[in-house]
C-alpha cells in the first residue's frame, strides 16, 4: 500500500506564488547563494560600487591628513554634509528594524518575504551613519575619548554632550539589530551548511556554514529557544525604533538656536526615519526581485503595502512641517518667523520648495491604486523621497546655522567636491555590502517563507 504524503504546496495568496513547496523555495532561494552564477550586470554594479568605496575611503584617508577644512563647513555654519549624511544613514536604517520587530509581533505575514534583506539594510547603514560623527570630530583618532573606558587621567566622556549620547545610541542600535539579523539566520545558515557539501560548491563553504549554524538540527527544542529568543530581541528592538532617532533629533531640539528648539522634532525624526527607510526598502526590493525572479516571493502586495506605509509616514512628516511653521509664527519669537521666512524665500528656498514636493507631494499618487501597483512608478517616487529626505537634514542644519542672532555673523554654506565625494561614496559603500550580501547570505528567509506553505496548505 502507498503511504507517501503529498508534501503541501501553497496554494497561491497575496504574499505567495501558488505551487510552492518546503523544496522549491529551499533550492530557489539557496541555489542564489551556493550555485547561481553572478551576471554580468551583478558584476558592473559591483565594480562600480567597489570604485566608489575606494574613492571614499581614500577621501577619508586625505580628511585625516588635512582636517575638516577639506569640507565647506565654516563658521557660522560648523555642520554640514557630515552631520546631515549621518541623521539620513540613521533614518534609513530605522525600517529593517521596524519591518522585523514590530510586524513580527503585530503577526503581519507581509513582512516575511522583506525582513531579511530590510535588516542587512539596517546594519550596513547603521554602521555607515556611525562613521560620519567620527570624521566630524577634527580629530577623529581621538574618539575612544566618547567611551567611559577606565582611565588614569580621569578623563571621562562628557555625558551633556549629544554626541556622547549618539555614540551610546547607535551601538546599543548596532548590537540588538545584529543579533536579531544573525538569530532569524541561524536556521537558514543550517540549510546552506547542510546543501553545500555536495559538488560543485566547495567544501570550505560548508564549514563556514555550519561554523556559524552553531549546531543547529532542526530539533522541537532548537525551534522552540530559537522562537523565544526571537520573541524576546524583536520585543527588545521596538523601544529602540523610537529611542534612536530621538536621540539623534535630541543633537538639535537641546540648542536653542532658531529652528532647532523644538519639542516636535523627537516623533517628527521617528516619522522621518520611517518614511526614509520605506523608501530604501523599495529602492532595494524591486531591483532585486527582477534581478532574482522573486515575484513570487516579493508580490504586488509587498510593494503596495510599503507604499502605503510611506503615504501614511508621509502625512506625519507633513504635520511636522505644519507645526514648525504654526509654532514659529505662535510662539511671537522674531528669531524663529524669520527663520521660516528664510527658508520660504531666502537663498536655500529653491532647495526648501524642492524637498516640499519630493516629500509631501510625491507620495500622494499613492492614494491611487494603479499607482501603488506600478512597479517602476513605485522605484521612482521611492528615489525621490530619498532624496527629499536627504535634502530635509541638509535644509534643518544649513538654514538654521547659516542665519542665527546676529546679521554681523551671517554667511552660506557652499559644499566642496569632498563633501559630494563623502556623500556619494557612502552610497558607494553602502551598495558593495549589499550587492557582497546578496551572494553570499539568503537575501529572503527560507525558513519563515516555507511556515507560509504550511500556513496556507
């Protein structure tokens, strides 16, 4: 008699492709990493990305040699490129985080498919936001003075300072969102450990693997410390979606200069980290669902629902605005109106009307369904308000700074071609480790995407 089993296979749903069985999706998603030949395209933008990490690094090099001078800061205006491409890296690395923990425990099956990928995002940008705080010190070498190491001179960080407060922030950031990345991992890295040992893949592939799978054999007691601990760090990775960023707003809203003291700008940082980091979500999945044949792993339901995110966090950044103006003009405070005036029509207006469309306009056509479900529609507006936001952290710093008290201290701030080169080498960089991730790590959970075959079978 035949007693064999059918193995389930999905039955074809808004987050998954019909057909699909434990098998298929193992050898699909495992077959990109262990077998699959990178292309030619693959190549070119690695290549490219290379180039560009290298010209970043060399300008770093050239920053310790000569000093910040290299860049346009300048009294008044002290900060610049650094400290806005800092506050920008954060916001974008606040969505993996967000997609992970909170979807997980709110149980929204949409997020399996992006999780993965949305947190290698966090920590490559999380580590890349650290680095500009450092080169902004003047003197960089020096910055293990921000830790409360033991010392025999007694030198102690100064804990009033926000940049003490940012070094704490974003390690504590850093480390949680590490080991949730590497704990939903452990399961996936088994499987890699247990395919690559059969030719062509080499045999030291393997040992990797299974170095890092720390064990794992897919044991009732293995999933049920694995679901427990996962449980525990994506409930101890929510508070830090807000604490973070409002840290990092907390570097301005404790000044008073005008524009900066303000006690909207901590949720309104939140909300803009947000709607930054769906952006970049975007930005990453679709060229990586074409270029991988994943369209039935990341579906229209993925996108469309991003999209809907990014309206809805768009409307907040909108009411941010809102009640900047609103607070400036209530508050009677001259310093603060003519602030806002500046920016309205002063020299960095058209830069002010430009960030307005990006992030307030733009995201509108998502209130059309066609929109939300053109795919290239959707890779555009994403590029634009990544750009927007950029624009957003460079207007807060320079228009604030560049006009304060007194008219004798007036003066503009113009960037020169190494602030451009660390802006555009940080995307660099932040594009190599991607493209590196993708090959050699599983891009999509092959373990959380096979519960969904069980789930719909």
């Amino acid at each position: 008699m035949n007693t064999s089993v059918t193995p389930p296979r999905s039955a074809g749903s808004e987050v998954l492709g019909p057909g699909w069985s434990y098998a298929s999706i193992s050898d699909k998603i495992a077959n990109q990493v262990l077998t699959q030949k990178p292309g030619w395209t693959w190549w070119s933008a690695w290549l490219f990305s290379l180039t560009g990490t290298l010209v970043f690094f060399g300008a770093i090099t050239w920053l310790f040699a000569e000093g910040v001078g290299i860049w346009g800061v300048n009294i008044p205006v002290a900060w610049g490129f650094a400290i806005g491409n800092f506050v920008w890296w954060i916001g974008i690395g606040h969505a993996g985080t967000f997609i992970s923990a909170i979807l997980l425990l709110l149980r929204q099956r949409w997020r399996t498919s992006i999780n993965r990928f949305a947190e290698a995002m966090t920590l490559f940008a999380a580590s890349i936001a650290g680095i500009f705080p450092i080169l902004h010190l003047g003197r960089p070498w020096f910055f293990y003075w921000l830790l409360p190491y033991p010392d025999v001179m007694n030198l102690w960080p100064q804990w009033r300072s926000p940049l003490v407060w940012d070094i704490f922030a974003i390690s504590t950031y850093l480390l949680v969102s590490l080991l949730f990345w590497y704990v939903g991992l452990i399961p996936d890295l088994a499987t890699l450990r247990d395919r690559a040992g059969a030719p062509p893949v080499r045999r030291g592939r393997q040992l990797l693997y299974g170095l890092f799978a720390l064990g794992w054999r897919g044991e009732a007691r293995h999933w049920a410390r694995y679901e427990s601990a996962y449980l525990l760090l994506a409930g101890l990775a929510t508070p830090l979606v807000v604490s973070v960023h409002t840290v990092v707003s907390l570097d301005f809203a404790v000044g008073n200069t005008p524009g900066w003291h303000s006690t909207v700008f901590p949720p309104y940082f939140v909300a803009g980290a947000l709607y930054s980091g769906f952006a970049m979500v975007l930005t990453l999945a679709i060229p990586l669902r074409r270029a991988f044949g994943l369209e039935d792993f990341i579906t229209q339901r993925h996108l469309a629902n991003a999209a809907k995110v990014l309206l809805a966090t768009s409307w907040v950044v909108a009411y941010g605005y809102a009640s900047e103006i609103f607070t400036a003009f209530y508050s009677g405070d001259p310093f603060e109106q003519f602030m806002t005036l500046n920016r309205w029509h002063g020299p960095y207006a058209p830069l002010y009307w430009t960030m307005m469309a990006c992030n307030v306009l733009t995201p509108q056509l998502f209130w059309w369904r066609r929109a939300r479900h053109s795919v290239a529609m959707l890779f555009v507006a994403s590029l634009i308000v990544n750009g927007g936001m950029w624009l957003e952290r460079f207007l807060i710093i320079v228009t604030s700074l560049h006009r304060d008290f007194m008219p004798s201290a007036w003066g503009m701030f113009y960037p020169t071609v190494w602030d451009w080169i660390m802006l555009l080498g940080s995307i660099a960089l932040f594009a190599w480790l991607f493209l590196v991730f993708v090959r050699v790590l599983p891009a999509i959970s092959m373990s959380e995407m096979r519960e969904l075959v069980r789930e719909e079978a």
